[in-house]
C-alpha cells in the first residue's frame, strides 16, 4: 500500500512540473517594460487607449497600436532597436523597427465580433501579412530594447 501512494506522489509531482505555469501575479494585465522601468496595463487601461482595427487570418481584431502603448508607456518608438512580447507560456517574438513602428501592428484584447477566444487572452499580437508566430497569443508583456 505504501508503494502504491509513493508511485501516486511520485507521478503527481512528474505531472505538475511539466504542466505549463502561468504566473499568477500577472492575470489579465499586461507588463510594458524597459531595464528597470516597467508599467501595467489592465483591459480597461487599454480601451481607454484606442480601438484601431486591424485583421490576421480572416479574423478582425480591435486594440492599440504598438506604438502608441510604446509611447503611453514613457518609450520613445524612434528611439528603440527592438520590441520583445512575451506569452503566458515562455514563448517570445522580437520585432524589429520595420515591425513594431507599422499602424496596424496591434495589441489586441477583443475581436471586432466579440472578445478574444479562450487561447488568445488575456491579449494578443496582431501583425496583419505576417507569419503566425509574429502573432503572439496569450501576451503578458512588452519588453522595449534600447
């Protein structure tokens, strides 16, 4: 019996590491940063901002432009060499100049039918003609890189 509750324990534990982790610190906002400066964005922060529309796979999404999220933040875009976002799940895109500075290089946080699907949030990436993994779903930051 005791070999059986130590083989559970065992797989219990092999399970919950390679789970994905979501930090729970982080819920539905999202983290603008550069070096030690850094600020945080809710939905509400980000409608406030704008609901430009812009359109990836058949699909229109309503958000920010980058740009100006970059510039909200206290980033100068013109000044950056490059732009990070991060996801929920570790996985990043970088973007270049040519990328981010694009008016229809959004942060998303609903589509033009409603609000985001369940894979994308809490916001996404959308760069309209670019490849998917451009795209970035379930974005949790912005990192700006001087």
């Amino acid at each position: 019996m005791k070999r059986f509750f130590f083989t559970l324990l065992v797989v219990t534990l092999l399970v919950s590491a390679c789970a994905p982790q979501v930090p729970a610190a982080l819920g539905d906002t999202l983290l603008v940063t550069m070096g030690d400066v850094q600020r945080s964005y809710s939905l509400a922060d980000l409608q406030v901002l704008g609901d430009v529309q812009a359109a990836f796979k058949d699909v229109v999404y309503i958000g920010v432009p980058l740009t100006l999220l970059l510039t909200d933040a206290g980033f100068d875009p013109a000044g950056l060499s490059a732009v990070k976002v991060v996801a929920a799940d570790g996985f990043s895109a970088n973007y270049d100049p040519a990328l981010f500075n694009l008016p229809d290089t959004l942060v998303a946080y609903a589509r033009l039918d409603g609000p985001l699907a369940g894979d994308e949030l809490p916001f996404r990436m959308v760069l309209p003609d670019q490849e998917g993994k451009l795209n970035v779903r379930q974005l949790v930051e912005i990192v700006a890189l001087p």
